[in-house]
C-alpha cells in the first residue's frame, strides 16, 4: 500500500517530467489561465503578480518578478530541481483558498512555512529567501 506522501511524491515527479519534456509544458502568457495544468512557467516577462486562479505562484525574485511557475491546487510538488527552481523563490502568490506550505528541503522536509489562502508575500524574510525545495497543502 502506497502512503499518501509516496503516492504524492510519484505524481509530483511525473508531472515535472511531462513539464520538462515539453508534453503538457504551456507558458501563462496570454489570455490563458493554465487551464487545467497542473504546473505552468510565468516567464520573467509576464506582469508581476499576476498569479492565475487556483494557482501557488512561486517568483524568482521579489515583488512578483523573475519568472517562476504555478503550481495548480490540489496537487503537490516534492522536489523544485525536477523544475530547475530549487532554492530559488524570493516572494509569492497563493491565489486558493487553501493554505499552502512551502519546504526547505525535497520530500516536503525540513519543517514548513505557511501560505496562507488567497494571501502574498512580496518579499521573503532573509532567512527564507532562496530555501524553498516543495510545496503541499498543509
């Protein structure tokens, strides 16, 4: 029997790999929203803070800026390096209802930092600046 974070960790995975690979990879440039992708990249030139809805937009830089992605409610991403962002995030956007957390370490370890519903961090204490490696619900 799989344990939910086991069961999390593969879907994580996959998904990065599908992302990677160009298979279901979109940019959230546009109009579009992302539409149901379960990450989508916000390119350095996309409007600072314009996190789609139902996303956990993680940026770069601070203030909204650099680039980043969106990860999708419901679905929990163990590892940032399958995204080339581990260790990265300087501010961020939870535009669900739902509190999010982010992890130091890989494997949703380390301890975790709160994001709460539909709330932003435009610049992460100095500390927490460049530490994020996951992301789940909390």
């Amino acid at each position: 029997m799989f344990s939910r974070w086991g069961i999390r960790a593969g879907i994580a995975t996959a998904a990065a790999l599908l992302l990677l690979s160009g298979a279901s990879h979109a940019d959230a440039t546009g109009g579009g929203d992302g539409g149901d992708l379960a990450i989508i990249r916000l390119p350095s030139t996309r409007a600072a803070g314009n996190c789609p809805s139902d996303y956990v937009c993680v940026y770069r830089d601070t203030e909204f800026r650099g680039g980043g992605y969106g990860i999708r409610h419901n679905f929990d991403l163990n590892d940032f390096r399958g995204i080339e962002f581990n260790d990265e995030m300087s501010s961020w956007i939870n535009s669900t209802a739902v509190r999010y957390c982010w992890h130091p370490d890989i494997n949703f370890s380390g301890g975790s930092r709160v994001m709460g519903g539909n709330t932003a961090m435009a610049v992460v204490t100095p500390i927490e600046n460049d530490a994020a490696s996951a992301l789940s619900d909390c």
